[in-house]
C-alpha cells in the first residue's frame, strides 16, 4: 500500500482532436504541499476539475485516498475540500452567514463556522456583508468554505490569483500553516514559480497537457548548472591561453566563463592568470534561477 493521497494514472482528456491533458500521473503524498504548475493554459485546471469529478477524463485512472474514484466518488468527495477559480458569494450577507449556508448543506457542526473562521484570520469580520471584502479576504473565506467539512485533503486552483503582494503573502502563509497545524494535505495550483518555491515541498510542472516534471523543489533546483565568470583585462587573450591550457571556457566581451568546475581548479585557473600577469577585476559564481529552468523546461513559456 502506497502513501499516496492523490495518484492518477495516464489521465488524459480530450476535445475533438486536441489533448487539453495527456497521459499525466500526478502523485501527491500525505501531509505534503504539492506545487501544480504551468503556464496559463497547461491543462491544470482541467486535471483538477477532473480529479474533483467535475469532469469526465477520456480515459485514465484517479485515486484518491486509494480508492477508485469512479466507485466511490461519494465516500472520496467527503473528505476533500476545495477552490477553484473564483468563489462565490452572497454579497448582501456576512461571513459567517454564508459559511452557515453551506454548513447546513454539507451537515457539519454550528461550532464549525467559528473554528474556520479562526484558521483564515476572519474571526474580526465575520459579522460584516462579505461585499465590503477585499479580494484577499474574499479568497481566505472561500479557503474557510473548502475547510468547513474538516476535510484530509485540500485542492486550490491559483487561491493567489489578482491579489496585491500582501494579499498573496497572507495565503501563502495561510497555505503553509495546514499541514503542521491541521494535519491537511495541499495541492495548490499556480503559473508562479517564485510563488511554489516558498511554499510547495513537492512540485510537478506541466507543460501544453503533459507532465514534464515532479519532484522536490531541491530536486529541480540540482538542475541548474552552475558557472564561473571571471571579469579581466582583455577576455580574448586571456581565452585563448586558457584554451592554450586545455581548460575549458566560453566568453563574451566582458567575461570568462568556466562551467561545472571544482573549487580547486578555479584557485588554479587564477593562480596561473595572476602569475602570468593578467589582470582579474572580479570572480563570481552564476546559477540559473528557478524561473529560467522552468522556462527552459516549458519551452520558454512564459509564467507570468
């Protein structure tokens, strides 16, 4: 028996002759934050509209908590809670009245309005018509409607989509506080891997409907490859005696560069170039950031 709260297998849909999700095995564990990400238009949110039953795959298999979600869709469904896209919401009445509306139909205890009210910070302004919220509160009481069923695992299509940057950062934190604090498991979509890095443990990315990366955040950070640039006096001779040398190095007219290279051998690269009279102004070492490997991964799609 695996530990696996979410796993498909294959899971594909198709419009006419166009595949919106091909073949994806996404594996989410228990307790983990799982990154779902790709640019605009990937396939995320269809894969989590059909994860949720909300859509009927072409073929493939979901699971969910181990059990097959064409048999126990219902049983599966009780125990998840979710957002996606934008929540809706009675205007004219409060928090707490909205979140009783759905109680009653969900048939979760009264107590449980306030204990969601508490986990989303909204405890101050449960008595205030919700069409007075900012867009922040807005989406942390529709994270406190997915959390009304006290559910194991929690799925949020973009929950930080159109926010400021401290509406983003009250999500974010909101996100990362379940698990630890509530015992829940999250998959939480985005088109922003700068936004993932800080809170995913596990991340898969998706690229025109196909899976084209899942693992840690450790694990994709291991991808870049890190170089050596060195700022001299005159990049060209001092390439060609490098070359001369057997080292080798790239350049362009300000910079050396000298990639996936040990420590010992740069203190090398420049004990010969100080002894042979070279001027060097600066050594610095460069990685690729997170966001260029992801856009090398999607094809130079763009995440924002």
């Amino acid at each position: 028996m695996n530990d696996y709260i979410i796993e498909t297998n294959g899971l594909t849909k198709k419009y006419g002759s166009t595949y919106v999700v091909n073949q994806v095995d996404l594996k989410v564990k228990k307790g983990e934050i799982y990154g779902f990400l790709g640019p605009n238009g990937a396939g995320k949110t269809t894969t989590i509209r059909m994860v949720l039953g909300l859509a009927r795959p072409t073929k493939g298999s979901i699971h969910i908590f181990g059990k097959d979600m064409k048999k126990d869709k219902l049983s599966v469904l009780k125990k998840v809670g979710s957002l996606v896209e934008y929540p809706s919401y009675y205007g004219h009445l409060t928090a707490y009245e909205n979140l009783e509306a759905v109680r009653i139909l969900l048939d979760a205890p009264k107590s449980r309005i306030d204990e969601v009210l508490s986990i989303v910070r909204l405890t101050n302004d449960a008595k205030r018509p919700v069409k007075g919220f900012s867009l922040g509160m807005k989406q942390r009481l529709g994270i406190a409607t997915a959390l009304l069923g006290n559910p194991e695992l929690l799925i949020l299509d973009e929950p930080t989509n159109g926010l400021d940057p401290s509406g983003i950062i009250e999500i974010r934190e909101l996100i990362k506080s379940m698990p630890k604090e509530h015992g829940i498991t999250i998959l939480v979509s985005s088109h922003l891997l700068s936004e993932m890095e800080q809170m995913a443990t596990q991340v898969g990315i998706i690229s025109k409907g196909k899976m084209i990366f899942q693992d840690s955040i450790s694990t994709l950070r291991q991808r870049s490859s890190s170089k050596i640039r060195i700022k001299v006096s005159d990049t060209e001779a001092v390439s060609k005696k490098l070359l001369s040398w057997g080292y080798k190095v790239g350049s362009n007219e300000n910079y050396i560069f000298v990639e996936n290279t040990s420590d010992r051998e740069i203190a090398e690269i420049i004990r010969k170039l100080v002894n042979h009279q070279c001027s060097i102004y600066r050594v610095e070492e460069e990685k690729k950031s997170l966001e260029q490997i992801f856009l090398e991964l999607t094809g130079g799609e763009a995440s924002l």
